[in-house]
C-alpha cells in the first residue's frame, strides 16, 4: 500500500503502522517511542494526541485492531495494537518505497532507514530507488540554475544543493552496502 495508493496515510500514521507492525503494543508505549526522547522520536517527534488519533484512524482502516481492553479508574482503557495481515502488508511495502518528494528525504527516509535496521532488513532497494528518484530532480534544477536570475536563482541553488547533498548521503550509504549477489559489478556500476 504505498503512500499514493490505498487510504492516503500521514507520515505519523505510515510509523504508527510500522511500528505496531513490528510487534503488537500499547498506545502509551507507542507514545514514548515517539516523544522526543524516544527511540524513534528523536528522528521524528509524533505528539501523543497524533499517536492516539492515528491509532484509531488505522483501526477503522482494518490496518490494526486494538486487543484486550484493560479498563481502569486511572485513564481511559489500554488496548494492544497489533497490525492485521493488510497492515503488515501496507507497512512492508511503504518501507521500500522512496520518498516522493525531496523535502521528504529528511523525515520519511530517514525513518524508513531507521526501521530497516531495526528489523535487520537491507536498505539497499531502497536507497537505490530513492537515489533513481532524485537524479533527475538534480538535473532538472542544474538546467533551471543555468536561466534562474534573482531570488528565483538563489532558491534553485538552495533546492539543488540540497538534492546533491541527499545524493552525496546515499552514495554513501550504498557504497557502505552490500552489493546484492544476483547482481554484478558491472551492473553495479552502471547504477
């Protein structure tokens, strides 16, 4: 189910997903996780009222259901979340696709980095999809830099620097990743 198919999720939904994917847990839990100073929030902080909202939004999808209510006099009930088959499905496949867009690069792919290496998953298909994704971006802003005059300039130069130092990052990490074995040197190099 990726982001531009299926229910049109948010990016704090998209991690929901994934993160109850992973295993089933309770919504406080998924909220430390996500607070600033959780395992995932420090990449990308999600407020707890979002936590809870896209808990419920996921639940009415039929992405993940909420399990043995626990009720009591100190809050409203607990319940574990645990992901449905379709939610395993949907949250596998957002985690291989590359951001659309590259002011996403910051948040999304770096979550989906970040949860690959959770599981133990190689994120090799995925920077290379995100790198197919960003070279031409790159060479559209080089053409446009060569005509842009005025501020139009400065933000083309600002847009393409940043895409370069995306690219720069993920040849990075690819040359620090496996080569995939079906795959040859040559058609490495040919990336």
């Amino acid at each position: 189910m990726p982001r531009r198919q299926g229910p049109g999720l948010s990016l704090a939904e998209w991690l929901v997903l994934c993160l109850v994917s992973e295993e089933p847990v309770h919504g406080f839990a998924l909220a430390a996780r996500l607070a600033p100073d959780g395992d995932v929030g420090m990449i990308w902080h999600v407020q707890k009222a979002v936590v809870y909202r896209a808990a419920q939004r996921l639940e009415r999808l039929g992405l993940i259901t909420a399990e043995d209510r626990q009720y009591s006099r100190l809050g409203p009930p607990r319940s574990r979340l645990s992901a449905t088959p379709e939610g395993e499905r949907g949250a596998q496949g957002w985690l291989r696709q590359p951001a659309a867009h590259p002011r996403d690069v910051r948040s999304e792919l770096l979550l989906k980095l970040a949860l690959l290496s959770r599981a133990g998953a190689d994120p090799g298909d995925l920077l290379r999809a995100q790198r197919r994704q960003l070279i031409p971006v790159a060479d559209g802003l080089a053409t446009r830099l060569r005509t842009a005059t005025g501020f139009d300039q400065d933000l083309t130069l600002w847009r393409h620097e940043s895409v370069s130092a995306t690219l720069r990052f993920l040849d990075t990490l690819l040359a620090a990743t496996p080569v995939p074995r079906a795959e040859t040197p040559q058609a490495a190099a040919a990336r």
